[in-house]
C-alpha cells in the first residue's frame, strides 16, 4: 500500500511549454491536461499570447509571455540558432518563472528546446509531443541540429501515427523505443446541443448543411472551397468557421467576390468555443464536414511548417478528428493515411479537388457514413483508447528519475 501511495504522489507538478498559445483548442493538449489535473497534478502553462482562448482552469497556472520575449526568442531559436542564447534565456526564465516540477512536456520544437535546457539545468524528465515536423532539406543543418542535441535526453515522445513517426524519428535521431502514439482527437463522443449554429446563422431547416472549419488559409484551400459552393446542389449549403472566432476578417478580400450568396448559400460564423472539445453547438444539424490540404513547399515561418509537414500528415488532422467525434461525415482530398482509412472505412468521400466536392453530397448524405464516422474516431482516434497508457508513461518517468 505504501508504495501506491508513493506512486500516487510522485507525478504532482508539471511544466507545458506550448509555443503555439492554443493549448485549449487542441485536441490532443487539452485532454493532456484535464488527465493530469483529474489525477490531482497542479500545472504551469508557458505560451506566448495570442487569439486562442485562455479559460480560467483550476490547477493550471497560466504563464503567458509578451511580443518581446517572442521576436527575442524568435531571434534565438530560429534565426541565430545559438546555444548559449538559448540556455541563458531558458535560465532567466527559469528563475523569474519557473518552480520545482516532476515532469516537463515540451511542445514541438521550441517546447522541445527548452524543456531540454530545463533537464540540463535542473535534471528534470521531460516529454516532447510533436504537432509539427520540421524537415532538414526544408530548413537547414544547423537549424535542426538544435532540435537533435534537445532530443537526446528526451523521456518519452508522443506523435500521432507510425509514419510520422518514422519521419520525426530520422529527422531528430529520437530513440523509437521511447516513442507514443496519439491520434490527434479529443475524449468521448462528442454530443450534440439542443442551441444550434445553424439555427443562430438563419439556415432554414430544410437546407443541409456542408461545414469547413479550423484554420482559414492557402494551405486548407479555403479559397477554392468558397469558389465550389455555386455549383453545389440547391438544398445544399457552406459554413465557415475559423477556429477563434476571426472567419470574416481573415476573408475579407475575399467575401466580396460571393456577395450574391452570403447569407443565402455561404454563411460567416463568428461563434468560436473557448475549448475545441466544447462544439456540439456547431455540429449539431451538420450533415459534411469539409476537410482539404494543400502543401505549400516554398512556405515555412520557423515553427508552422506547410511542406512536408502536410505531405505527411497523417493522423494529424484535428478538424478530421472533431468532425468524426460528432459523427459528420467528411469530404477530404489526398492527404494520405486519413484518405485510405476513409475509403476503407466509408466515413467519408475523397476527392482530387474541391470542385468535386457537388459530386459527393448526395451519396454522403446516407446515414450509414455518419454512423462511420462515430464508429471509426471511438475505435481508432478516441482519447480515452490511450490515456491510461499516456498516465503511466508519465509516471514512470518520474518514477525513474527518483530511483
């Protein structure tokens, strides 16, 4: 009894390095977070701020940072790309900031690095979780040569699938035996809300609905999918939904070209949630979602990557993810593994291009994808398939540190 006990107590006080600021509108992190805090574990935050919601959570303290310590460390990081820069930074943070802790998850690259300064300093065990895989031929020797010094006393890493395992693998020489995988998803079966979107946006009941939501950019072919929408069927139409709540100005220069069919056959929503696992408002009434990626290989801005990054996306998707949770069915192009397993688990249509998307309204209409979709994300992506492996991995990190 006494050594469950002690088990019980050595995983108490954990560090997040999170550099993208978004920790709550990430699938995978925010159910990171609620199993350490249900396991009684008090966290510290560090992000950057930005547009992503921080709601209030007991346990967590919030450790935001400034736009001057972001360009400082920008500099640092990505440009100069100097270790002693790095480390006396880390350590001016680490006094000004930081506390004791038993774990440290760093978050992609930078999360990565400093959480490997922190080791150096203080011998802590850490984990680096991968969103974003940076390619050496895409950046360069001594670019990557920071992440592969901070990657040889990593504990344990967490990435979503085997192929982008193997990638992040060579790319940072991490030791496979070490590795996790975790699908990109959020716990449980997402559940529908009596307050729709839908209903808050004036779509008349008896139009389906086709939704495009996450980021508004090049790269998820926004552009193209607007462009598609006049020559979708009648009862068919498109929402748009940026991730924080930004959708009509990031389409500013856009919207004027669709004037005719804004409010008709193309609706703004505005209604961003503060956590990403909270959008059964949103799906509800929600017959497709739209889910594209295009690589852009010329186009990296140190810490988001759109080359290879996208070309392997895998199980990487978290508007895949969140569709599938509430059992929408998706339309997709080629982005690799999520494109096989939709064929062959029939949770949504593939097409080449989002002019295509007219072409699979009608048949994923049927009931049998949506009943895929929730099929598919509670036997593969679910959350709660991996959390008590997730937990006991961390534990036994710190467990073997105290030994």
């Amino acid at each position: 009894m006494k050594k469950k006990s002690s088990r019980q107590n050595s995983l108490q006080n954990i560090l997040i390095i999170h550099t993208d600021g978004n920790t709550f509108n990430n699938p995978s992190l925010k159910c990171i977070v609620d199993l350490l805090l249900e396991n009684g574990c008090k966290i510290d935050l560090r992000y950057p701020k930005s547009a992503a919601p921080m709601p209030i959570h007991k346990g967590v303290r919030f450790l935001p940072f400034g736009a001057r310590l972001y360009r400082w460390k920008f500099r640092v990081f990505n440009l100069y790309c100097s270790w002693p820069l790095i480390f006396f930074t880390v350590l001016v943070e680490k006094f000004l900031y930081y506390k004791k802790y038993d774990l440290i998850i760093g978050v992609d690259r930078q999360g990565l690095i400093d959480a490997s300064v922190l080791n150096k300093i203080t011998k802590t065990p850490f984990v680096y979780i991968s969103f974003e895989i940076s390619f050496e031929d895409e950046t360069s020797a001594r670019y990557k040569l920071l992440e592969k010094n901070a990657s040889k006393k990593v504990g344990a890493w967490i990435i979503q699938d085997k192929v982008r395992a193997g990638h992040l693998q060579r790319e940072n020489t991490l030791n496979p035996s070490i590795k996790f995988l975790l699908p990109l998803a959020s716990a449980g079966v997402g559940m529908a809300k009596t307050e729709r979107l839908r209903d808050h946006l004036g779509i008349p009941n008896e139009k389906k609905v086709a939704i495009a939501v996450g980021a508004i950019s090049k790269w998820t072919m926004t552009s193209q999918i607007l462009k598609s929408v006049t020559d979708w069927p009648e009862e068919w139409v498109l929402v748009v939904h940026d991730r924080f709540g930004q959708t009509r100005e990031l389409l500013t220069g856009e919207l004027a070209d669709f004037a005719d069919l804004l409010n008709r056959r193309i609706f703004i929503s505005e209604s961003a949630t503060d956590l990403v696992d909270d959008m059964g408002g949103i799906f509800a009434g929600v017959s497709a979602g739209l889910a594209f990626y295009k690589p852009e290989y010329a186009r990296f801005d140190y810490g988001h990557f759109y080359g290879k990054n996208l070309e392997y996306l895998g199980l990487a998707s978290g508007k895949i993810s969140t569709c599938l949770r509430y059992g929408v069915p998706v339309i997709i192009n080629e982005v690799g593994f999520y494109a096989e397993q939709a064929r062959q688990f029939r949770f949504g249509c593939v097409v080449e291009r989002p002019d295509q998307i007219k072409d699979c309204l009608d048949e994923i209409s049927n009931v049998e994808y949506r009943n895929n979709a929730t099929d598919y994300f509670v036997k593969k992506l679910d959350f709660n398939i991996y959390r008590n492996k997730i937990w006991s991995c961390f534990e036994g990190l710190v467990e073997n540190a105290l030994e």
